[in-house]
C-alpha cells in the first residue's frame, strides 16, 4: 500500500479537537509514522467491514482508532478519530 497525500474530512478536524493533549499528540505521531510505513504492524491496518465496507482503520494506541478512505489516486482522507464505539457513528 502506498499513501499519497493525507486530506481530512471536517469530521475528523471536529473528532481531533475532542481528544486530550497526550491522545492528539500519538495521533500526529501515528500519522508521520503511517506516511513512512503504512504497512507496519504496530498500526493494526485493516479493512473495515459491513456498512463501513471500503473504509480502512489504524489503531493510535489500544483504545483510539483512526477510519481513513483510500481514494484511487492514492490519496488518503482521514475520516474520523476516536474509540472503538465511533463506527457506530460512521
């Protein structure tokens, strides 16, 4: 898998601003290390399934997740940012 350029969806903007200092600061690391090796296995990559079908999903760390779209020139939007329950929200 390569990655492109990173585009965010508002919604993502929106869910970032929500978490804590030390949460939003793994996140920016996750990030920079997602561009350099987005098929390293501490990032847990994965297709998501059901009704969230063709959407990706990184962990941040045990309990934060990242739910990106791949688009087919090879640029990423990060959709949403949280804990596990936010696909609910997708």
């Amino acid at each position: 898998m390569k990655t492109g350029l990173i585009s965010y969806h508002p919604a993502f903007i929106k869910d970032l601003r929500k978490l804590d200092a030390i949460s939003s600061e793994h996140a920016t690391k996750t990030e920079n290390f997602f561009q350099k090796n987005p098929l390293h296995p501490s990032l847990r990559l994965h297709p998501l399934k059901g009704k969230l079908h063709g959407l990706w999903s990184i962990s941040v760390t045990k309990g934060i997740r990242i739910v990106f779209e791949r688009m087919e020139n090879g640029e990423v939007v990060f959709l949403s940012i949280g804990k596990h329950d936010m696909y609910r929200s997708l």
